[in-house]
C-alpha cells in the first residue's frame, strides 16, 4: 500500500508492506510543482483536438514524478506484483502506470514503465480502501454481465454517423457554464443534447464484452434508443443490477457545467421523446442504486478527471458507484480512441475469465502490455488511458 500526500511545500509518501514493514519518505516536491509535472505529462496523452500529430509523451515529466515520489520507497515496491496506491490533488488526475521507472537511451524509444513490473489499482485514500476491502467478502453477483451503450442522442436521426473528431476519439467539446442556483438537473435542452457526437463505435465494445462473458444478446445489451436513463432506474426497481457481476456504460462522462443547467456528475443516456423524462442518469440516480458488481466500467471520456475539487481523487460518478455497491471501477482519464479502447477493454476481461485466481488489477496490467506491444499503439495515449480504481483483488 502507498499513499501520496503532496501539500503547499513538500509531499510526504508512506509504503507499507503486507509483512507490516513501513516505509517513509519525504520529497521537496510541492503541490504546484506537482501540477505543473502534472499538466505537463497530460497535454501529451489526451488525444483529443491533437489532430493526426500525435506529439511525443513527456518522459522528462513523468520520471520526475517517479524520481521524486516513488523511486525513493524503490527498496519497498520491488518485486512486488500489486500496487495499492491512494493519491489526491493534481497525482489522481493521471494513472500512475504510465510513470516511466527509467528514462529510454534514445529518444524516440519507449521507457520503462511501471505497469511493466506491478499491478496497480488506485484508492482514494486508506480507509476507502479498507471499507471496500469489507464490501468483497459479501457473496459475489450470480449473473454475469450488463451493459449499455452507444446511446440515441439525437431523436431525429435513424443512424449513427462517426463523430467527427481526431482517430475517432470520445470526447465530449463542452464549454463550461456557470450555474444559476434554480436550475434543475432535468432541465436539457433537446437541441443541446441532440448534438453530443454519437458513439457507434461503443456497439461493437458491449457486444464483444457480452460474447466473452457469455451474456444473453438481448436481454442483457440496452442499444441505440433503449439505453435511457429510464432503463436503468427500472433495472435497479426489479433488483437486475443486484444480480449482475459487471455493469458497463459505454458512453459519456458529463462534469457539472459541461451542458446548460447540469450542477452534477452525470453520464449521458439516450434522448426521450418525454420531456419529463431526464435522459441523464446523474450522480443522484448512481446513489439511489443498489448494486453488488466486481466491476464497473464506465468506458467514456474523463470519468475519472478532476471534478473541481483537487482535494479528491476520483470524479462524482467514481464515487457514487462506489457508494452504491461498486468493487472496483474501471475509468479513463482522458478522452479515449475507439479502437484501442475496445481492445483494452476486450482483453481486460478476455484473460480475467480466463483465469479463476486472477486479480482484477492484473487483468487490466496484462491488457495494457499486450496494446502497448502494437505498433500503432506504442503511446501511452491509447494504452494507458485506462485505471482500475478500488479493489484490485479477484
């Protein structure tokens, strides 16, 4: 277990072996020297707007990070095949396998990282960690798997047409608004939703999931105009969700202020012809859940991004889900290309069913160094994108 606190003047970290043996270190590393490494490393991983150049991932940036905070307790992590980790501040808005451990000889080779030597999940901070350590000795969810995606945004429209964005990114361009203390979550624009670029892509990602997992097409996939708000509360009202062991989203994060009148996290469903009928399924809705899943899997843009509040580690929707029953999460930190978003996420749950001891963190480690491996996704951009927030374990 390491824990990471980065305060006005320095940052202290602590490592604590399972043998009980704590580690101590303290790093002149300040927090706004931190968010500086921070923003700098994440400017060359989100692909979003970057166009067809994709530019060079900063390793100067990222082993600075690791040089400061992490190398230091080296004697404590070595051989270690899993890495708790709880961070907070500008630290959670990247996930801490794309640190490199040492610097390339050359340039325009790739470091070497630390997912390459540990399994990493990520934690808040250690009593969350404890409390959803308690949560996976209750009895595991009976049925397999459930998943929405590529939602209806615009009602008008019969098909979905390929968002026009950079290597077919999902990425939501919102403009941030200042909210007016009356307005009401419900309150959405048709116009406004119906041009959220669609995200086709995403049908393909839950059928695959679904055949892997050995699901049942049609009742266990809500596609196109199903995948409501709707659908989901009804779910949770006959205890569906309780039953199943992965839940899957695959469509967009909102923060609040990324659409007109949105005070709260939220992922976007499909549109109803009701105008009663919200179709955005807020951190309000994730509360009321009832849910016992291994996994969450909210495989849409910045789930796990910075909320405004530095102070906390994961998004509103990470921890509503956590809230609501959630084991783990697995989240992205930055607006993801399609293909290599599908892979990581097919092969993530391809080698854990395949194995019954596997951790779950250790799946999505082997996912990432088999896409790191193709030539077209040697970046951290497209293999790294991913992180497995809460309990790591089978």
């Amino acid at each position: 277990f390491v824990q990471i606190v980065s305060l006005n003047d320095s940052s202290f970290v602590w490592a604590i072996e399972s043998n009980k043996q704590i580690h101590f270190h303290a790093s002149d590393l300040n927090e706004r020297q931190l968010h500086d490494l921070v923003s700098g490393v994440r400017q060359t991983l989100d692909v979003a707007g970057m166009g067809k150049r994709i530019p060079r991932f900063d390793q100067a940036k990222a082993f600075a990070i690791y040089q400061a905070l992490l190398k230091p307790i080296e004697a404590a992590t070595r051989g270690k095949k899993h890495l708790v980790i709880a961070t907070s501040g500008p630290l959670a808005q990247i996930p801490l396998g794309v640190l490199p451990k040492a610097l390339a000889t050359i340039p325009t080779e790739a470091p070497h990282w630390i997912i390459q030597d540990h399994a990493i999940s990520h934690v808040p901070a250690a009593s969350g960690w404890l409390a959803i350590k308690k949560m996976a000795a209750r009895p595991t969810a009976p049925e397999s798997f459930l998943a929405w995606g590529d939602p209806l945004f615009d009602l008008k429209s019969s098909t979905l047409a390929a968002a026009d964005t950079p290597f077919g990114t999902r990425t939501l361009n919102a403009q941030r608004v200042r909210q007016a203390s009356n307005t009401l979550d419900s309150d959405v624009d048709a116009l406004t939703y119906s041009k959220i670029p669609p995200l086709p892509e995403t049908r393909d990602e839950v059928m695959s999931l679904a055949k892997i997992l050995q699901a049942n097409l049609e009742k266990d996939l809500f596609l196109g105009a199903r995948p409501t708000r709707q659908s989901v509360l009804e779910a949770n009202k006959l205890n569906t969700l309780l039953q199943k062991k992965v839940l899957v989203f695959a469509t967009h994060g909102l923060l609040a202020g990324d659409l007109p009148n949105l005070s709260q996290p939220a992922l976007a469903m499909a549109a109803t012809a009701s105008d009663k009928d919200s179709p955005l399924l807020t951190l309000e809705d994730v509360l009321g859940l009832n849910i016992n899943a291994d996994w969450v899997v909210l495989s849409a843009c910045n789930t796990a991004g910075a909320d405004g509040r530095a102070e906390e580690a994961l998004s509103g929707l990470a921890r509503g889900f956590f809230y609501a029953g959630g084991r783990s999460l697995l989240v992205t930190h930055w607006s993801v290309e399609s293909e290599s978003a599908m892979l990581l996420t097919t092969k993530t749950f391809e080698v854990y069913n395949r194995d019954a001891g596997l951790r779950r963190s250790e799946a999505v480690r082997q996912a990432m160094l088999e896409v790191m491996k193709m030539p077209a996704y040697q970046h951290p951009a497209f293999w790294a994108p991913y992180a497995l927030v809460g309990e790591g374990g089978r």
